[in-house]
C-alpha cells in the first residue's frame, strides 16, 4: 500500500510539473513567446536637438519620446522676417512684468496633471504646423508616428555640462565694464531675504541654492526648500538668467550677438583646465591674499594659510567653501555647532575623507602618478584616529603668520658609504640572478619630483621624509646612526609570521613595494619578472617541480 501511495504522489508531481511548463508557454491569452532583448540605447548628437519625454509627468510613455530640432525651429521663424532674439517669445511664455522669456514649454498649461501636459503640447505644436499648412508653406508633421518615432524611443541626447569658470567671469565683467556698468554684481548675484535681494561680499555661486540634488547643511535650509518647491535648479535659472542678458543687449544695444543663444554655442564640452585659469584673476569677494587661521580657546597654533595660492589651485570657489563663502569657522565651531552640521572646526580642515578639508584636498593630490609611488604605498592617516598623521602637525600648526620657507633637498649630504649606489638583493637566487637595485637613482628622482611640487617643496622638509616611501616603518630621528634605516628582511620574515598574518613575508614585500611604486607612477620598466631578474641556466634540483625531476635521470 505504501509503495502505491509514493507511486501516486511522484506521478502527480511530474504532472503538475509538465502543466505548469506548458503554462509557461501557452497561457489563456496564447502562446507566451520569449522576450525580444531591448536594444541598445541610441546616443545622438546634441546638435541643438532636444528630446521631449517628461517621463516625470507622464510615467511610462504610450507612445516613443519625441525628438524636436529646436535649430530647424528657429531658422524658419528667422526666415519669416524675425530677429533671432525675436524668436523664443513664440514659443516660451513671458514673466508677469513681460520683461523676462521664461524657458518653459508648453506657454499654457491649464493644470499641472499629465493630460493637460499632453494636450498643450499637442495644440502648441500642431496648431502651428496646421496655421502654417492653410497658409501654403512648408510645415511640421500633424500625425503621432511623423514625431514619436519608433526608432528615436531609446535614443539619448546627452549635451555637456557648462563650466561656469573664472575666465568666462572676467569676459563678462570686462564686457560690462565696456558699457560703463561698473557695480554689475547685482545683475547676476543675490541672496534671499523674504525676497530677492543684492548684498555686497555676498556673491555666491548659483549652485548654492539651486543644485537641487545637493545635500545643504541648516544654514541654506530655508533657501533649498524654497528652490525645491519652485523647482528652480541651476539648470533652469541659469538658462533665464544667461539667456535673458544675452537676449538683452542683443535688442537694446543692437549688437549682432552679445551672448550665445542657441544650446551648442554653450555646451561645447571644452573645458579650461587648473594650469589655464592659473593667471585669470579671481573675483575681488573682499578675500584676503593671506589669511591666518587662529581659532579662539583652540588649544593647537595658529596656522598661516595663502589664500591666493589656493585659489589658483582650483577651478572654482566651491573646491573648499562647499556651502557658502563664509569663513569655515562661522559655521564649524570648535565643538560644533547645528549651523555647521554639529562638524567641528577640527573634523572640518582634517578629515581625510573630504575633497573640502585640507587634509582630504591633500590626500587627492597624493593620488597623483608622481606622488603615488610613495603615498600610494603610505597610510594616509592614523588607523586608530581615522585623522591625520600626528607627525605633521608642526609643519602647519606654527603659530605664526607667515608660512615657512619651501625647501629643495639634495642628495649632496648624503654618506656614499651608507647609502650605497646599488644595492643587491638576492633573495631568489636559487632560481634567479641577483637583482640590481639602483638605490641612489631612485633618491634623485623622487628629489627631482618633490622639488618640482609646491606641496612636496612645503612638505618635504627633509631628505629623510623621502626616505619613508619605502622605508616606511620607521622614523630618522629613532635610528642609532645617521642614514641607517633597518633593512626590509629586519621586519619581514622570509616566512609567514603567525602572530602577524598581515605582515607580507619578505619576497611579497618587496614585490608590493617595487612593483606597486611603478604601477602607481605608471612607468612602463619593471613590471615583469625578467626586467628585475634574469633567470639562471642551471636550477638546483631542490627548486624542481614534481614533473621536472624524472627528465634529470
């Protein structure tokens, strides 16, 4: 009885096992046939083209998205007789007070729901193409598929971003003072004060407030959530603003073109670089050329900071005051405070996680390829503290106002005979020749790097420093003689240690640390086994494989 009760449940099993395979491929609707893959996104040019989508409003699309030829636009309505700065008013509504073309389509909306939006776009576009088609011309589709074309549905169109930069700001502060409008800041810059408003040493950049994806400490509060609700984000006030202007002096001055107007002649993905902008001169915010960073009841020295070095070390003020112009310790407090995100002044220069501290801005700099063959192979902070290495505290925290002297290492001092040209390192020689290191070498090159860097010149303040890179256990000031590090086999055993499992043993030390400086500084010798060591001819049979030793008989 047993035996047909299992035989009955493993029949129904199988069964219920081949029904609902066959469901998978026969439903009530029919025939369930695989899915097509969906095909790879279209990327097309910008080419003054826009695609219209909305997918914020809409959701999932019924139809593809539409891709409008806004240049092809504006060149007809050119050709009916409109001056080019004429032109956006035919499609872009205008501010209350009728003085600004705001940067929105459809003109009228009656409410904010997806089928008011569907229908405005409609009657704006069609309407025109229809008006245009009894008047004889040539116009515009008026059926669904001549604008939702199946093959533009996944098509992209990716403009570059616009880099405001300080060169772009001094062409237009020269322009403006071409035309006698000397305090032009107002044009451009305000602050909210239950209204728009100018206020002199406050002129922030537009990202501030209006980068709406960006997280704003309490400070700016008010101000993003203001923006958030109008969803004014740096895109769409940027193009008011700027185009505005541009639009501006081109119909009251009557210039030709004061500014450009159509989306290519902004986005054209050129950029300027840190070395480029190094001699435009940065905006006069009242900044001081040098500055002496002394915090009030703080128990460290003061610390002297050259404010106009900096500056031209970045593309922009944003790459230190991340949230305002201020001062850092107006909002960072030194035990913190709600204003500064309860960071304190401390966190906020060292923490070596931030592209905003001073420690953190340093720490990239180290990830460069000249400076990463040593930093690359360095803690970057103390483990414990998760803070900076103590032992360059003194070199920043001088207590005086002016900044020490940069220093140019040498190799001169150095004792030849503790410091040897070459040194040989024979720890393969079983199957290898010794390998040659060109110590010396190596020390004039890492002097050059250092004396050709303003932060290496500033921070390296001793040949001993270099040193470090690869002898990095150990402090000069600790050693019995002068220029007499501890050996690499004096910390790491030929094998495991079991009481430091993360302690490489002696062949991977070295290897980490050789062929790592050179991956780091990407230089194209020593990267392979030959290029060190060249192989003997004869092996010792101790070093044989298992398969080698029989050939020997």
């Amino acid at each position: 009885m047993k035996k047909k009760i299992l035989f009955l449940v493993i029949t129904l099993s199988i069964l219920l096992g081949v029904l609902i395979g066959l469901n998978g491929v026969y439903s009530t609707e029919g025939p369930v046939l695989p899915k097509k893959a969906v095909k790879p996104t279209k990327e097309l040019k910008p080419e003054n083209k826009i695609g219209i989508a909305r997918t914020e409003i809409f959701g999932k699309l019924q139809r593809p998205q539409v891709v409008f030829d806004h240049k092809k636009h504006t060149e007809a309505l050119v050709k009916e007789g409109k001056e080019e700065w004429e032109t956006c008013q035919e499609c872009h509504p205008l501010s209350e007070d009728k003085t600004l073309v705001i940067f929105e389509f459809p003109k009228e909306v009656k409410k904010k729901d997806a089928d008011s939006y569907m229908n405005a776009y409609h009657d704006e576009c069609m309407d025109c193409h229809k008006k245009k088609t009894k008047q004889g011309e040539k116009s515009g589709p008026i059926v669904c598929g001549a604008c939702h074309m199946k093959e533009l549905e996944l098509a992209e169109i990716k403009y570059p971003i616009v880099e405001f930069d300080f060169k772009v700001h001094d062409t237009h502060d020269k322009k403006l003072r071409e035309r006698k409008i000397e305090d032009n800041c107002d044009l451009c810059h305000h602050i909210y004060n239950e209204e728009l408003v100018y206020e002199k040493g406050e002129e922030w950049s537009c990202y501030y407030c209006h980068d709406l994806g960006a997280k704003r400490g309490p400070v700016l509060a008010n101000e993003m959530r203001i923006t958030t609700e109008k969803n004014l984000s740096v895109r769409g006030v940027s193009h008011t603003r700027c185009l505005n202007c541009h639009l501006y002096f081109t119909e009251k001055e009557g210039e030709e073109k004061a500014g450009p107007l159509v989306c290519m002649d902004c986005h054209t993905g050129e950029y300027m670089t840190v070395a480029e902008l190094e001699k435009v001169p940065r905006p006069d915010s009242g900044q001081p050329e040098k500055a002496f960073i002394n915090i009030k009841n703080a128990r460290m020295k003061g610390v002297p900071f050259d404010h106009t070095s900096h500056e031209k070390s970045h593309k922009t003020c944003r790459g230190c005051h991340h949230e305002t112009l201020n001062a850092c310790k107006q909002c960072h407090t030194l035990t913190g405070d709600r204003d500064g995100n309860w960071v304190n002044i401390a966190n906020a220069y060292h923490d070596v996680f931030s592209d905003k501290s001073c420690s953190g801005c340093h720490s990239i700099k180290k990830t460069e390829k000249d400076c990463a063959g040593c930093h690359g192979l360095l803690p970057i902070m103390d483990i414990q503290t998760k803070g900076p290495k103590k032992e360059m505290c003194n070199i920043c925290h001088t207590g005086k106002k002016e900044l020490l002297p940069e220093v140019k290492l040498s190799i001169a001092g150095l004792d030849t005979e503790k410091v040897k040209k070459e040194v040989t390192i024979n720890i393969l020689e079983k199957e290898y020749e010794p390998s040659k290191f060109p110590h010396v070498e190596i020390i004039e090159k890492l002097v050059k790097v250092s004396n050709d860097s303003d932060l290496g010149s500033y921070f390296h303040r001793k040949l001993q420093t270099l040193c470090e890179g690869c002898h990095h256990q150990s402090r000069a000031e600790a050693e019995v003689e002068k220029d007499s590090p501890p050996y690499c086999r004096n910390c790491h055993s030929i094998s495991f240690d079991r009481q430091n499992m993360n302690r490489p043993r002696l062949v991977a030390a070295y290897h980490g640390q050789c062929i790592g400086c050179h991956e780091y500084m990407e230089l194209e010798k020593a990267r392979e086994c030959k290029d060190c060591h060249k192989e003997k001819e004869v092996r010792p049979t101790d070093i044989l494989t298992t398969y080698e030793r029989p050939l020997l008989k």
